[in-house]
C-alpha cells in the first residue's frame, strides 16, 4: 500500500519533471550503505533500488564530481547530479561500484580516515550495528545519561535521533567509552561490526571514477571541538586521503552534517575548497556567483518511488500537511 502511494504521488506531480529539467539544478545525494541486510536502525538502501535510483538520475542528469561544480555550470546543458558515500563501508566496491561502472557513473566517497587506521566503523555506526543485533526495550548508562533510551522499532529514527543527541555532546574518549560499554552490557553473543573499506580498497574505488573526499578523522561533531581539535580533524584526515590518492583532498562533507562558519574557515585555511551539508534540499546554482557549500539528499528509502518521492520534496510536504 506505501510503495502504491508513493508511486501515484509521483505520477501526480509535476514537481518531478521541473525539477530534473531546470538547468540550474544540482542535485547531490547521500548514500551510506548498499545492501539486502534489511535492518532497522541505520538502514542500508537494498541493491535493487539503488540500481534504479542510478538509472534514473543518469537519464535526467549529467552525474559528476563536486570538484566539476563550477565548470559544469559555466555553461549547463542539463541539471547535474553527484553521487555520494559517507562512513567508508565495503558494500561501497562490493554492492555499489558494480552498477555505477556499468552505468559509467561517476561518484564520491567520503572517508571519516581513522576508520583505514582501527578497520572499525565509527562510533555511530558501532552504536546502530549493536542495536541491530541484541534485543532490549531500552539502554541506560547512568554515566553519560540522564534518562534511558527506548529501543522503538516501530518508529527507529526516534531512537536513532535520541542515541545521536547523547553521542553528539560526548568528547571523544567519552564516546569510546560510550560505546564500549554498550557493547558490554548489551552483549549476549558475539557483535559483528560493519565491514569497512582499507586503504587499498580507497585507492582502487579512485581509479575506478571514485573521488575522495574528507569526512574528517574520527567523525566527531566538529562544532563541539576547540580549533586545534578541528584541526586535527580535517588536516589528519586531509593527509591521509592525500597519501593514498596522489591527489589534492579538497572536498570536506561535515559529520552528521553539523557546521558552523567558523568551521567552514578553518577547513578553507586547510585548503579544503568544496563543502557538503545534509538538510534535503536540491541546490540551485547561480553562475555569476557560484557557491562552495551544498545540500545534500540523503536516501535510505526500500523503495525507488518513496526515494524519487523524498528526493523532490514530496514526502515532507505531505509531512507539513499532516
């Protein structure tokens, strides 16, 4: 009945055929996993609909780099689009890159770099790969929180917001051990993390039409750091892609799309030249006065028209209505 209703939505609405074809769109979507897992918290996007997604953004759009931006729209064509990846996981080379390559689609991924150093998914990740895997109504930790969580599996993304919210305020050892201790106390076998991409897996996806980009060190919430931390965060990571690529890292996609203008300057000073947020919105383009800061759609959708749906404004204006 949902993917039915989604599908007459999208029949009805003109708003699909202005957007795909106004010249001075740029549509960029957020991807993380690519997957048939099915699971409930953190959801991946199955295989199939990611097929279809790239087939209809390849009809409609010219696909490019983020580094392309600003030549792109010198002189448009059509609406462009790019392609993203947050956290580094494997499916990216294994469920993702298979199809891409077929469609000769060119993509970005964005790597949080400690994860090439520890082969572990960053605490976010941990915290929704332990929630998929243990059964409890509810999580308490009096040491970092006020109040237990409810475990809602009929509604995941209030928990996700709510476990977000306490990480977010965390310093980095506290979110170590956070996590760690989540682990422990929810454990009744043994956790399998998500599998995560090496630094050779990073290299072959950049020369197979992948450009990198930063997505900071550890994936800390940046607007919580003192500078030098920030620092750290964008330069370290900075380093790292740039020994693995052989080329200027020059993109900075904020972790959990949360930044501030001074955060933006300092990545600037760090020669970062590109930034990306989240906030579900397709950006437009003025060419007299082209940005350096654009919106993202983020897609976790099981279906292709609940993702064209969502991608075009749709589902949050019946949410408005609603």
């Amino acid at each position: 009945m949902r993917k039915k209703a989604f599908q007459l939505i999208r029949f009805l609405s003109l708003n699909y055929f202005f957007q795909r074809t106004r010249k001075n769109q740029l549509l960029i979507l957020m991807f993380h996993q690519v997957n048939d897992s099915n699971r409930t918290f953190y959801p991946a996007m199955p295989i199939s609909v990611f097929k279809k997604i790239c087939e209809y953004i390849n009809s409609y759009y010219e696909v490019i780099h983020v580094s392309e931006i600003q030549n792109h729209f010198i002189n448009p064509s059509r609406p462009a689009a790019i392609i993203t990846f947050d956290d580094g996981h494997f499916d990216i080379l294994e469920n993702a890159l298979p199809i891409l390559s077929n469609l000769n689609m060119k993509f970005t991924i964005n790597i949080d770099t400690e994860i090439i150093q520890t082969r572990k998914p960053q605490d976010f990740v941990r915290v929704w790969d332990i929630l998929n895997q243990v059964e409890i109504d509810n999580y308490f930790n009096p040491s970092f929180m006020s109040k237990p969580i409810k475990i809602d599996r009929d509604n995941p993304m209030n928990t996700e917001r709510e476990f977000t919210k306490t990480l977010a305020n965390l310093d980095l050892l506290q979110r170590r051990k956070f996590v760690d201790e989540m682990e422990t106390l929810t454990k009744t076998g043994e956790i399998k993390f998500s599998t995560m991409l090496s630094a050779e897996d990073i290299k072959f996806l950049h020369k197979n039409s992948g450009e990198v980009a930063s997505h900071s060190h550890t994936h800390s919430i940046l607007t919580n750091l003192a500078t030098d931390e920030v620092d750290f965060e964008l330069s370290e990571s900075k380093r790292i892609l740039e020994e693995i690529t052989c080329e200027e890292v020059n993109t900075l996609a904020y972790p959990n799309g949360v930044f501030s203008e001074e955060v933006m300057e300092r990545g600037k000073k760090l020669g970062y030249k590109f930034f990306l947020k989240t906030e579900d919105k397709i950006n437009r383009i003025n060419r007299e006065d082209l940005e350096t800061s654009f919106f993202r759609v983020n897609q976790y959708h099981k279906s292709a028209s609940e993702a064209l749906a969502h991608i075009y404004g749709i589902t949050n204006f019946i949410g408005k209505i609603i």
